[in-house]
C-alpha cells in the first residue's frame, strides 16, 4: 500500500497554503475567490489531469506508444445544495501519428490504471474522449 501526506495551512483570510515534499501549491480558500489560485474544485479537476497525464507516461513504454505531447481539458459540474460535484467530463487531446486504434488503446490503459480517475469514477460520471491535435 502507498500512503500520501499532504499539509495546508491557512496564510490569511484570501488563501492557504498546501506543501508536500518540496513542493508547494498556494490555495484559494478566500470565500470571495483569488484569480491567482485554484479553489478546491479546480484542484480537484486538476488532479484528475495529473492522474491522466501519469498514467500516459506509465503506459507510453509498455505500449511503445510514440507521443509527442497531451492535454487534458476537464469540466466539471457542482451543484449547490447540498454542495458537491455531480460530474465531470474530460477531452484528451493527443499530438501522435499512432492511428485511432492505438489512441482507444491509450485511453483504455489511462481509464483502468488511473488512482484518481477510478477513485472519481466511482463517485461520479467520468466521461470522456480521446482524439488526436490538429
């Protein structure tokens, strides 16, 4: 099993401040919102990127998978009482000459390996596409 700590501390009233290893992301929990800082589900969202965009670069070798970059767009839907997420749907876009086949073959991979994506897949409609840049 792998465990993750992360610690966030409250900097002031417009925002907090997450650390893990030696990194650090600056928080938007200013109830107003802060433009320079992702709110929660913002975060959220760009966690299940980072989930994707991983799990690419774990399969990318095994399937001898010739890529030249990725994006991940995602949107997500909150609703306001009682206040959560309902779904979310994403579009991953692919700058590769593999053809359709091998792109379903990394979606695949990125849907069934992914911690986050299952994680969130689980509690929520996750749906999404694959297709190629241009």
């Amino acid at each position: 099993m792998l465990e993750y700590r992360v610690k966030a501390t409250r900097l002031d009233h417009h925002g907090s401040l997450a650390t893990c290893k030696e990194a650090e992301v600056v928080l938007d929990t200013d109830v107003n919102g802060r433009p320079d800082a992702f709110n929660p589900a913002e975060l959220f969202l760009a966690s299940i990127a980072a989930c994707m965009i991983k799990g690419i670069e774990r399969v990318m070798p095994m399937l001898d998978f010739d890529l030249r970059g990725v994006e991940v767009r995602l949107h997500g839907v909150r609703q306001d009482a009682p206040p959560k997420m309902i779904s979310v749907d994403y579009e991953l876009i692919v700058d590769s000459d593999e053809d359709d086949q091998r792109l379903e073959l990394l979606h695949r991979n990125v849907r069934k390996y992914g911690t986050i994506s299952n994680t969130v897949a689980a509690a929520l409609p996750l749906t999404g596409t694959i297709r190629r840049r241009g």
